[in-house]
C-alpha cells in the first residue's frame, strides 16, 4: 500500500513538473505583448540600470518579433548590454548579427564599433597570442572603411595604431629572443615584419639598429650599412641610430644605404 502511494505521488510529482515546464513555455510562445511595449519597457529597465532585467527584455522582443523595427533596435541594444556587461563574446555575436541584417543601418557604424571594443578589451600582454588584437583591428578597419565619416570613425583609427604598436610589439619580442640565442636569420624574419607592416609604430627605430646588429653579426655587411643608413636618414637624433653608428665603426664601416636592399625599398620615408 505505501509502496502504491509512494508511486502515485512520483508520478503526480512529475506531472505537475512536466505541466509547470510546459506552462512556461507556452506562456512565452504565446506572448502577444506588443513589440513597442516590450521594448519600451527594456529601455526603461536601461535606464534604471537593471541591466540584466533589460537584456531579458530585448531578447523577446528579438525572439517574438523577428525583422521588426524594434527588434532591430532590441539587437542593437543587446551588443550594447553586452558589452557595458562585460560579456564580450555574446556583445560580438549580437553586433555581428546586426550588422549581417540590416547592412545598410546607420547603426551598422556602431555595430562595427562594439565589435572592435569588445575584442580590443581582450587583447592580451605581448607576450602572449594576438588574435585578439589582430580581430579587433579588422573590426576597427571595417568600420573606417565602410564609415569613414561616422562618429566612431576617429576613435576606430586610434585602437587601430595601438593594435599596430601591440603586434609591432609582439613581433620585437620575439625577435629578441631569437637574437639572444644567436638565432640571427630567426630574428631577421622577425625584424622585418616591423620593417615591412609597422614603418609608423613606436618600435621601428629599434627593429633598423636590431637589423644593423643581426647582419652585422652574420657578415652581410652592405644590409646593415643600409639598415643603419635608413635609421639614420629618418632618426638622426635617435640613440638607437648612434649605437648603429658606433657598431658599424667598431669594423671600420659607416652606414651606406643601398637601393638593392630590401630595407631600402621597403622603408618608404627614405631618399637615396
């Protein structure tokens, strides 16, 4: 008899659990609240500064009125929730999502924006991998390409020297790093994508003196005469150019650039 009971109550017990799941969702597939309303009231809850109670918000008026205009502007609000939130990866999606949509928005700027922000807070410390600081100046170039004129245009041209700087930054690292090992060919390579990719960061000085020193080290004489000429033509009043000078004299050379030499033809700001 308990046995029988306890078995009806399980049962009942899983009924009323099934019933209560389904309720739920039935309730929320058969939400006939207006898209304004709903809306409305996310903006509201935005204000308030419940930020969560909005995202909740917005995501039904996204999910109940699809491809209206207050879903456009509920996705739009949900990239910027999630990027005032701090949940980056759900503020890139929804941006990405705007701006596959509606292309032509005069949002898609901001869409644009959101992502590059969102992947320029994740990017890392120069020692680590720079995927992050590589998309996050895609979004931004995007964005200066597609809108050049837009409100975030400026700013977007700013994150993007900073992500230039930060790979420049990555690549010296490592060129280092081989170059103390005595890896020269190694860190050649690496001082070259400086030489090549990132002629306007702060690090070029000093990829031409590690050119100078790297060639100089395996012989090749004439590159690191032309390294050490092209750092002294464009930084004349750099210490990196007068350690150079003073390398280059230690061998009875000076620096003499020559126009074969890939440093010379890569390095635009030379005149030979």
């Amino acid at each position: 008899m308990r046995r029988s009971v306890a078995a009806v109550l399980a049962v009942a017990s899983l009924s009323l659990a099934a019933c209560s799941s389904t309720s739920s969702d039935d309730d929320f597939a058969t939400n006939d609240t207006p898209a304004e309303v709903l809306y409305n009231e996310g903006l509201a809850l935005r204000n308030e500064g419940r930020l969560s109670d909005a995202r909740v918000k917005f995501e039904e008026v996204d999910k109940l009125h699809p491809y209206s205009e207050y879903s456009r502007k509920a996705l739009i609000n949900l990239a910027y929730l999630n990027y005032s939130s701090g949940k980056f990866t759900e503020a890139i999606t929804a941006a990405k999502r705007f701006t596959t949509l509606y292309p032509g928005n005069e949002d898609s700027a901001y869409a644009l924006y959101i992502i590059g922000q969102s992947y320029h807070k994740q990017i890392p410390d120069v020692t680590r991998d720079q995927e992050m600081t590589q998309r996050a100046m895609a979004a931004y170039g995007e964005l200066v390409q597609r809108y050049p004129d837009s409100e975030y245009a400026e700013d977007a041209r700013t994150k993007i020297r900073i992500a230039q700087d930060q790979l420049a930054g990555k690549e010296m690292e490592v060129g280092r790093y081989y170059l103390k090992r005595g890896h020269q060919i190694a860190a050649i390579n690496r001082f070259k994508v400086v030489v090549t990719n990132y002629q306007t960061t702060r690090h070029i000085e000093e990829a031409l003196f590690r050119l100078t020193e790297s060639y100089y080290a395996l012989g090749v004489i004439n590159e690191a005469q032309t390294a050490a000429a092209v750092l002294g033509h464009n930084f004349p009043d750099s210490q990196w150019y007068k350690d150079a000078y003073s390398l280059l004299k230690t061998g009875g050379y000076s620096p003499d650039a020559d126009s074969g030499s890939w440093i010379s033809r890569a390095f635009s700001g030379i005149s030979l």
